[in-house]
C-alpha cells in the first residue's frame, strides 16, 4: 500500500508541476504549449469544435 501512495503523489507532483510550468510560461509568453503536428485525440472533447474552429481561421499561429 505505501507503493500506491508514493505513485500517487509522484504523480500528483508532476502534474502540479508541468500545470505551473505550462501555466506561467502562457503569462510570459502568451502562450500554452500545444502539440506542432498530429491530430487531436477522438475522446479529447475537443471534437466537433475544432473543425469549425479551423474552418473559419480562427488559429492565430
């Protein structure tokens, strides 16, 4: 049981990390970063959305 908890927290650790790094990083700079090629996951929520979004133009890059 002290495994899982150490994984947890490990975890947790990482995520609050990457979180303030992504987040302060988008203050500096202005913005989070995304991935530069690829697809957006299926499952992501990001679904019908995007293809408007991208539609339209609406990406400033």
């Amino acid at each position: 049981m002290p495994h899982i908890r150490r994984i947890i927290i490990g975890l947790s650790l990482l995520q609050a990390f990457w979180m303030t790094f992504d987040g302060t990083r988008a203050l500096i700079i202005g913005d989070y970063l995304t991935p530069k090629s690829g697809r957006m996951p299926t499952g992501s929520g990001h679904g019908r959305g995007w293809s408007l979004h991208w539609a339209l133009n609406l990406d400033r890059h």
